[in-house]
C-alpha cells in the first residue's frame, strides 16, 4: 500500500487524526484528567451496550414465549433451547471465527497477560451471540457478555488515543464497570465488580475513572429505562435479631450451595473440553439444556421472571408451564421443584455454553441464590412450623450465592440491594455473604472466573508481589551475554574464554546446545594461572552441575521459589535440554521494581 493510499483511506485518516490529537493532548491536558474524559465516555458507550443487549434478549424472548400456556408443559421448551444455540454456534463458529465464551476469564486473561488488549470484535460479537443464546432460551445470563464487552471498548478508546497499558488496565475496568451499572442499574456493584472479580486496585488514579463510568452506565440506564430497581420487592415482614440464627445458617448454606455450582460447572466444562468434535458437543449439550428447560421452565433463559414472582409471594409460578403445574400444588411438590432448580441450573448453564452458546454465570448465581433461600426457609416453616420470611430469605440467598461463587462478598451485598431496593436488610446480607464467601474459601481460593488462571499463573491478583510476578514475563528477565564452553576444551582454551568475557559464570555444553554443566570463576581461579596445567586439565574435570534449571516456559512466581530454595544468583535457562541463557536475582529485582513503579504511579 502507497503513503498517499494509506492517507485516503478510512482507517489511514482516522488513525492520523488520533495521533495528531494525541500529540496536542499531551502538551495541553494532563493524564489524569484526559482519563477521567474517557472514563465517561467508555462508561456511556457500555450503558448503551447494556440497554441494546436487554433489549433485544427482550425482544427475542418475547417473541417467543409470549403466547405459551402456563397451564401446561410445552413441547416449544424443547426446540428454542436447542435452536438458539445453535444459531450462535454457527455465528461464532463461521462468522466471528474467535473464541468469545467466558467473557470475564477473558478480561482478567487481558489484565494480566496481554497488557490490556482485547480484540476489536469483542465490542459487538458477545452482544450478538449471547442476545440469541438467552432469548432462545440458553440458560445463562447477559453480565459476562457485557462485561466482555463493555472491557473490549474501554481497551479500544484506551488504544486509539495511545495510552499506556497501566491506563488501559483502569479503562479495561471502567468499561467492565459500565457494563454491569447499566445492565442491573447498580453502580455501586459495577465498581466492587471491578476492585472484586477483576481484582484491579483502587488508588488515587483509578478511583475517579471507575466511579465516572459507573455512574455514567447506570444513568444510561435510568434515562432510557426509568429508576425503578431491576426486581420488585417490597420488604413486608422486617427482618428481627431472633432470625439471626437461621440467617447464620443460611450464610453457611449458601457457601455450600457456592462450592456445588462452582463444582459442578468445572467438571462438566471438563467433560466438553475432552470431546473434541463440535457437533457431538453440541447434541449432548443441547440435548441437556432442552430436556431440562422442558421438564423446568423456569431455566429457561436468565430466569429473572421466576426471582421476581418468589420475591413478590408469587410461589406457584415455578411451575408455570411445566408438567408440574396444578391450580393447588402441594407443599412437597414445591419443595421438590425449589430443590430440583437449584441443583439442576448449573448443569443447564455448563450445557449451554458447552454446547456452543454464548453467556455467563452472574444471572444463574442470582437465580440459584433465590431459590435455595426461598427452598431453605420455606423447608423450615413447613417442617418445624416457623414464620421466616422466604422473600426475605430468597433476597439474602441471593447475595450468599453470588459472594461464594464470585468470592465478591461486597458485591453481592451491594448488587443485591441495588437490584431490589432491599437496603433494609443490609445487616443480614453482610452476615449470610460473608459466611458464604468464607465458607467457599475454605475449599476453592479462587473464583469461578479466576481458579483456571490462578493454577497457569497467569492471574493479576491484589497481592502485589504476586500482582508483579504476573505481569514480568521469563522471556523479558533472559541474559545471554555468557560465553559458552566445550567439555573437552583444556585449561589453557578456557582460560583464553575468561579473558574475552565480561561474566564470571560459564556455560558448558555439548555439540547440539544441550547444558551439560556450569563453570564458575572462583572455582577455577587457584588453578587458571598454573601453566604447567593447561594441557592436562579438561573443563569436564572442573565444571559442575547447577543448582537447578528453569525451564523456560515457567512462571515468574515459581521462577523466584527456585531462587528461595536453592539460594542462587544465577540459574541456567533451558528449553526441553537445549540452552537458552541465564536469569539473575538482579535482572529479576530491578524489572520487579521497574513494573511496581509504573503501576503503581499516582
């Protein structure tokens, strides 16, 4: 392509017209309040975002569904499931041609190993995908996708004015922010969301940015949607000091309820990654989701009707449209069903996305939580005769749930209260989502979205020397200025070697490049000046084995535990058996303290 082509075309002049505006923005607006410019306009963009993915999960669901029967099952619960993913399937798979599923993991995947870069599709094509996957039934929810989305346009105004990738991080994180505001209209909890799940700090430079873009997503909202919290309720029974036991219980419950989902959405991920063909995924896992959302409409989609019928008093609807479904169902049936719900929801949403659909895990947390609080005392009063309010109950299930599975306790205390309105029973949501999130902690000590990149090491953490480990990189920390030497080589040849080397540490290797052993200076130094030892001695009767080797694909973390253990300066660098250099304490130490400075600046 020409320079005069490049100039005329689209992409030539808007890429010139960022760079010229970038060059007079660096002279006239400082960076910290150019961010804060951004961060509004990323956090209207990804409210805009959230309104349009609503809307037309809305719009197809409704289409759908709206002229069903409640009075008996429906055989249509069979065919949109299944249907609906596999429109997206071909989408992703023919169209998008990318991997867009498990949104968040992929925005902390960014974080903390592609210095905040995500793709330019990411912006639309989970909106896209997941509209379809959950209007058509999939049942997931819309947070993870716009979550993914909302990050993918705060990397993408953070790349087009050029910013650094400490600030792309903090848009990365409004964008993220601005989504979950505008979708839940809580912009307290998109906030936590990002300090939380994306696990980002919050410092003097990042607090303004998330907090605009925040608001800004939340007020999207409100504008276009009016401010009336995302579900109905209305405290009618207050919460008293003697249900404090239960609600103990309850906490304890719901970590447990936490640990299960989390469980079981890990395994059977596992069992669809071990299946490598994609249409015998997506049978098994459409088969599941269809027979599922037959037998339990309430699965069907995000699931938010059914919330919001428990946590108005309207406990018959969850059997609405299924074979359950009687004008006077019996206490047992309800109980059985609130119990089936709970158990069988993971397993519809790990079939969804395993079967090729696009969504994510905020809304069936949500959904679990509700019916196992609603399950837990409506079970308590039927069987031991007590008065526990199961609207109350359902509502604090739903922030146990949600701080157990997301190990985000303030956010689920928050997104919760935000979501309904119920900050009257702000003491008992702070008891039953921290007992949930310390019960779930005790067994897994990541995140759903987290554990897969906590065992990689790949995972940007609050802990900043892990945080910093994370973020250096093996290949950055390599040094390859020591001269190597050959095992037959005699004294007088490796004595010409030390005299053209700046290093007092030799490598020994072989004809193909494999280490075979190390020289050290100090060790040879009482008999490098003897002559009359130059021809007799070999370097293979001096060199000796190194304390230990990295390989080269190791993390920085278990880099700096074979330092500790081994107490070394230096250790050899080895891809396979072949030599690749040496890393050093000091090379390691000074880019450790280069990278906590630059992200670390206020």
């Amino acid at each position: 392509m020409t320079k005069a082509h490049e100039i005329t075309h689209p992409s030539g002049r808007f890429s010139n017209a960022m760079l010229a505006f970038s060059r007079w923005r660096e002279k006239h607006i400082k960076e910290k309040t150019f961010v804060v410019v951004l961060a509004l306009i990323v956090g209207i963009a990804g409210g805009f975002a959230a309104l349009a993915l609503k809307g037309m999960i809305h719009i197809i669901s409704h289409t759908l569904t709206s002229h069903l029967s409640i009075t008996s099952a429906q055989i249509l619960y069979i065919i949109y499931p299944a249907l609906g993913v596999l429109i997206t399937l071909l989408y992703v798979r023919y169209g998008v041609r990318d991997n867009i599923s498990h949104g968040v993991t992929k925005v902390l995947y960014a974080i903390s190993q592609n210095k905040s870069r995500l793709k330019r599709h990411n912006m639309y094509t989970s909106l896209c995908a997941s509209s379809v996957t959950i209007g058509f039934g999939g049942s997931v929810g819309a947070e993870g996708p716009i979550v993914f989305t909302g990050a993918a346009i705060g990397s993408q105004v953070g790349q087009w004015f050029r910013m650094s990738p400490r600030v792309l991080m903090i848009l990365v994180g409004c964008g993220a922010a601005a989504g979950i505001a505008g979708i839940f209209k809580a912009p307290i909890a998109g906030m936590l969301f990002t300090l939380e799940v994306l696990m980002i700090d919050l410092t003097t430079v990042s607090v303004m940015p998330l907090l605009v873009a925040s608001i800004s997503g939340a007020v999207t909202a409100y504008v276009f949607t009016g401010y009336n919290a995302e579900f109905y309720f209305v405290q009618t029974e207050p919460f008293l000091t003697s249900r404090i036991p239960y609600t103990i219980l309850l906490g304890v419950f719901c970590g447990l309820v936490s640990l299960y989902f989390t469980r079981v959405m890990n395994m059977m991920e596992n069992m669809f990654r071990r299946i490598h063909n994609v249409w015998v995924r997506y049978a098994i896992g459409a088969a599941i989701l269809a027979g599922l959302v037959y037998l339990f409409p309430p699965l069907y989609g995000e699931g938010y009707g059914s919330i919001v019928s428990l946590l108005s008093g309207n406990t018959e609807a969850i059997l609405n449209g299924s074979i359950f479904y009687s004008e006077r169902s019996s206490v047992l049936i309800i109980i059985l069903v609130l119990m089936a719900l709970t158990v069988t929801k993971a397993f519809a949403t790990s079939a969804t996305n395993g079967a090729g659909g696009v969504g994510g895990t905020f809304a069936p947390s949500l959904f679990v939580g509700c019916m196992a609080g609603f399950f837990f005392a409506y079970t308590l009063n039927n069987m031991f005769g007590l008065d526990l309010s199961v609207k109350n109950f359902a509502l604090m299930g739903m922030a146990g749930v949600m701080a157990g599975v997301m190990h985000a306790p303030l956010m689920g205390i928050f997104l919760t209260a935000e979501l309904t309105g119920g900050y009257s029973l702000f003491l008992p949501l702070l008891i039953v989502s921290a007992l949930s999130y310390l019960t779930i902690k005790f067994f897994e000590p990541y995140s759903i979205y987290a554990m897969r990149l906590a065992q990689r090491g790949e995972l940007l953490t609050h802990h900043k020397d892990k945080a910093v480990l994370t973020l250096l990189k093996i290949d950055n920390v390599i040094e390859t200025d020591f001269l190597p030497v050959r095992p037959r080589m005699d004294l007088r040849e490796m004595v010409s070697v030390i005299s053209r080397s700046s290093r007092n540490l030799f490598p020994v290797l072989d004809d193909n490049g494999k280490l075979l052993g190390i020289v050290l200076l100090d060790e040879i130094r009482n008999i490098m000046f003897r002559t009359d030892l130059y021809r007799r001695i070999k370097v293979e009767t001096f060199m000796s084995s190194p304390p230990a080797e990295i390989d080269i694909n190791s993390s920085m973390e278990h880099v700096m535990k074979v330092f500790d253990d081994t107490g070394a300066w230096n250790l050899p660098v080895v891809d396979g058996e072949r030599y690749v250099g040496f890393v050093s304490k000091s090379k390691i130490f000074n880019s450790y303290r280069r990278v906590l400075r630059h992200y670390s600046e206020d």
